[in-house]
C-alpha cells in the first residue's frame, strides 16, 4: 500500500501544484513554485521510494544493501546538478536531481530482486497511474482554462481532488485486505 500511495500522492501534487501554490504561497513566489513543484514531487516520490531500500535494510539487519544506492546518489546529485546546472541553473538542477533520483532507485529495484524476498507492487502501482490520470487530466485541464483562479476557488479544486485521491486510496486499502 505505500508504493502505490506514494505514487498517487505524487501524482496529486504535481497535477495540483498551481493550485497548492495559489493557496500556501504569496503572489511573489507562485510563478516560480509552480516551474519547479511539479519536477519536485516527481523527484521526491522516487526518493521516497528509494528510501524503502534503506528500511529494508533495516529490516534484515544487513545495512551493506543501501551501500551503493546512497553511494550512487552522492556521487551523481552533485555531479548532475553542477554539470547541468551551468547549462540553466533551474531545469539543470531539476534535471541532475532526476537522472540521480532515477538511476538510484533503478539500481535499489535490481539490488532488492537480487538480496531480498520482495517483489515490488508493480501492477497496483500501474492500477494508481491509471486512476491518477483523470485526477491529473482535470487539475491540468482545470488549470489550463482558469489559469487566474483565486484563494477560494483553488480550495475548492483542491477538496475536490483531494476528495477523489482519498477514494483511490480507501479503494485500495479494502483492496488490500
């Protein structure tokens, strides 16, 4: 149930982020949320989801496991966002943290296959993309078509939404019963 949670969260937040933006931030700061928030949750649900390895880890009592993802991590975050960061400092940072962030967790889902009795939850994982794609669709097509929404109408789109991700995830918890 994490995985595919994690997933439709991100999922939400990033289809969402102008109307997260027009309701925590100041007019000052939304034009830029709104470049970067979207990339950020894409970024930081595979790191989340690449921190699943460091708990399992944990679990098994065998911390040698999380060795080269975080190496992998440290190596390539840095080197990605200086190297692409000189080329646009905003989408080269974002990109540098994606390539780090993807090549991460690749190597963890390898590494878990390899050492651990685990199977990753790829088909209900497909299931939450497939349902995030209305949910998606219509906060992209809602902002597309009232781009200048107010304080009080990006609440209500983001009730509306958040209503709609809650029911995926109660589905999927009796589901997973």
């Amino acid at each position: 149930m994490y995985l595919p949670g994690l997933v439709l969260s991100g999922i939400f937040i990033a289809a969402g982020t102008p109307f997260l933006a027009n309701v925590l931030l100041g007019k000052e700061f939304r034009e830029v949320a709104i470049k970067i928030t979207a990339w950020a949750a894409v970024i930081e649900t595979m790191r989340a989801t690449g921190s699943l390895m460091f708990h399992l880890g944990i679990a098994k009592a065998d911390n040698r496991l999380t060795i080269i993802p975080v190496a992998a991590g440290a190596i390539l975050a840095p080197t990605g966002v200086y190297f692409l960061g000189r080329i646009n400092p905003l989408y080269g940072t974002i990109a540098g943290l994606l390539i780090a962030s993807s090549v991460v967790l690749f190597i963890i889902i390898i590494l878990s296959h390899k050492v651990l009795p685990i199977t990753w939850p790829v088909k209900r994982m497909l299931y939450v993309i497939l349902l995030g794609i209305p949910l998606a669709a219509g906060l992209l097509a809602t902002h597309y078509f009232f781009p200048q929404m107010g304080f009080i109408y990006s609440l209500i789109v983001l009730l509306i939404s958040g209503c709609y991700t809650a029911a995926i995830l109660a589905m999927l918890l009796v589901k997973s019963e």
